[in-house]
C-alpha cells in the first residue's frame, strides 16, 4: 500500500487511475467493481475492463438543486470520519508511510471489533 501513496500523491486523479488499478488488480485479483468521480475518463475506464474491473462512474442528477450527496461517495467520506476520531491519524505524526498505512489498519480493526462486541466508543463528553 505505500507504494500506491508514493506513487499518486504528486499527480492528478484522472492520470493516476490507470497505474493505480493496475496496482490494485495485480494485489486483489478477486476485484471486480469500483467507483469512480467524474474525474476518470474513458481511457481510465477502458483500461479498467481490460483488467476485468468494471468502473462506474458516479455522477450528479443535473435535475436536483442544492447539496445533494453523491451516491457510494458518503461510503469513502464517512470511514474518512471514523479515521479522524483517532488522535494520531488526523495529523500527519507519522515519519514513514507504512507507519500511517498501521495506524489506519488499527484505526479500522478498532471500529470492526466495536461493531461486532456492541461496545460503545469511549469519549470525554459527559465527564
């Protein structure tokens, strides 16, 4: 996974996408769906299913006014959340990038084990 950080951090969405599902692909073979914003474009998506990745392309109803939230983006925006509960994830403290891609992997363990056990998040409101 550091290497994918490494290697997409510098450059924009829509070039990064093809290297990056070919990263992917080669890792998680069992992969087959992904979504995308609008940022990836047809080249993104051909290379994609050449891969036997099928990317969707998550688009704005034009007909609705206001905010409106996107479809499948609320599941990347919300786990964004759940990361910046922890103190040492919502600032940069780490000095290596597999160090950050640990206390990610801790972070989401955490928040599955709570799910499972039914325990609720310790917090300091209400002390």
């Amino acid at each position: 996974m550091p290497a994918v950080l490494a290697t997409t951090a510098a450059i924009s969405d829509s070039a990064a996408g093809l290297p990056l599902l070919t990263q992917v692909a080669a890792t998680q073979p069992a992969l087959t769906k992904a979504w995308a914003d609008s940022a990836y474009r047809t080249t993104v998506i051909e290379g994609a299913a050449a891969l036997g990745i099928d990317v969707e392309v998550v688009t704005r109803d034009p007909a609705t006014k206001g905010f409106t939230p996107l479809p499948r983006r609320w599941v990347a925006e919300r786990t964004l959340s759940w990361l910046m509960l922890r103190r040492r994830l919502v600032r940069d403290y780490e000095a290596l990038p597999t160090h950050s891609a640990a206390m990610i992997h801790i972070a989401m363990i955490d928040l599955m084990a709570r799910r499972l056990t039914g325990e609720n998040t310790p917090t300091w409101r209400g002390t």
